[in-house]
C-alpha cells in the first residue's frame, strides 16, 4: 500500500470567465491541502481543482510536504482543511479580494 503524506500548495488564482465572481472578485490566494503519495501528482491534483472550480493559476507561491509534528502548530482554519482533506482526499480555501471600482 502507498505511503501517503498531506500537501499544502498557496496558490495565486484569478477566477476564469466563467467563475460566478469573475465580475467582482479580482482574484485570490488558494490554501489547498492534498493527501497523495507524492508531490508532483499532489500538485497536479491542486491545479486540477482549482481548474474545475473555474480559476486560473497564476502562481505557486509555496509548497510544502507537511510533517505530522508540525500540524499542531497550525491555525484553526489550516487544521479544518487539513480534516477535510484527510476525509476527502483534497480541501481548498481561497481569500478573495475584491476588483477595484473606477470613480468617474
């Protein structure tokens, strides 16, 4: 059996045309977690996600192979994702931030 380990990826994204929030949202910093057996295929498997909820990857800012000691030390938010991607295989969050409105 594979030995799997958690993956954190912090990706820069913008919402592709078709993203509901493609009007006001200008784009957003992804925190997703993978469990994969490596990080090359968890690193597909992020852009993969991100692809199918509508959002182009414009960079990765960090990658990170997680050891088990340093879970303890993550926020609480961090901590949820990590729990959802240990049930679901793969977790993202993404802190949007706004398009700015042109004054006339």
């Amino acid at each position: 059996m594979q030995n799997l380990n958690p993956y954190l990826f912090v990706i820069n994204v913008v919402p592709m045309q078709e993203n509901e929030n493609y009007e006001s949202i200008a784009g957003a910093r992804a925190h997703v977690w993978v469990i994969s057996s490596d990080i090359e295929s968890a690193k597909l498997r992020a852009i993969e996600y991100n692809k199918n909820f509508l959002w182009d990857i414009i960079s990765f800012e960090h990658e990170f192979e997680i050891r088990e000691e340093q879970i303890p030390s993550f926020h609480e938010d961090e901590l949820r994702l990590y729990q959802s991607a240990l049930q679901h295989g793969i977790a993202a969050d993404y802190i949007a931030y706004q398009k700015h409105l042109e004054k006339n």
